[in-house]
C-alpha cells in the first residue's frame, strides 16, 4: 500500500514538497516515483528513481523538480520549486517491483497539486 501526502494549493513560482510511504517489506530491486494526470490529460511520468539512486526526469519538471528517497522507510519524496501553473495536477505515487520474471506495480491513492497564478 502507498500512502501519498504533501499536496495543496500554491502560488507560482512557490514550492511544495511531496512523500509517499510503501507500507510492508519491498523487493530490493524497485523503483519509486510520481506520476501526475491534468483534467483531460492522460497520466504522465514525473520523476521516477531506483532503489540504487538512478533517478529519471520528465523534460518538463528537470532543474526544478528533484526526487528523492529513503529506503530504509521506503519512502519516496518529491521537492518541487518554481512551481507553474501547468504542474496543476493529481499527482500519484508509483512503486514498481522487480522480482525475475515478475514485475508488479502499484499506485497511491493521488495528491492534488494546483498552482494558482
């Protein structure tokens, strides 16, 4: 289970800060990030980052979004400054689990991000 927290509402240019908590033990070889879906817009990735600290960007967020995680509280987080008023969106927490053949994948129940001008 992922349990998503940090969202509201913030002017632009301003900061927020996400987390997301996996509850449980996780595979070792996984990866944790953000997706985020607009109104009339399909889901889209964000930031994503391993368990070995490789992290990968959206072009739209690099240089002023910056992921971040904790393993040993399986914890992803998400700093997001300069903030405009197209990262307006539900921002959902990913966990993805590598186990040989299998992959699993599972969402956190999203966090509203509006940025107001």
């Amino acid at each position: 289970q992922l349990q998503a927290s940090g969202g509201g509402l913030v002017q632009t240019g301003g900061s927020l800060s996400l987390s997301c908590v996996a509850s449980g033990s996780i595979a070792s070889n996984n990866g944790m990030g953000w997706y985020r879906q607009a109104p009339g817009k399909q889901r889209e990735l964000v930031a994503v980052i391993t368990n070995s600290a490789r992290e990968t960007y959206a072009d739209s967020v690099k240089g002023r979004f910056t992921i971040s995680r904790d393993n040993a509280k399986n914890t992803v987080y998400l700093q997001m400054n300069a903030l405009k008023l197209e990262d307006t969106a539900v921002y959902y927490c990913n966990l993805v689990l590598f186990m040989g053949v299998t992959t699993r994948v599972y969402w956190g129940q999203g966090t509203q991000v509006t940025v107001s001008s």
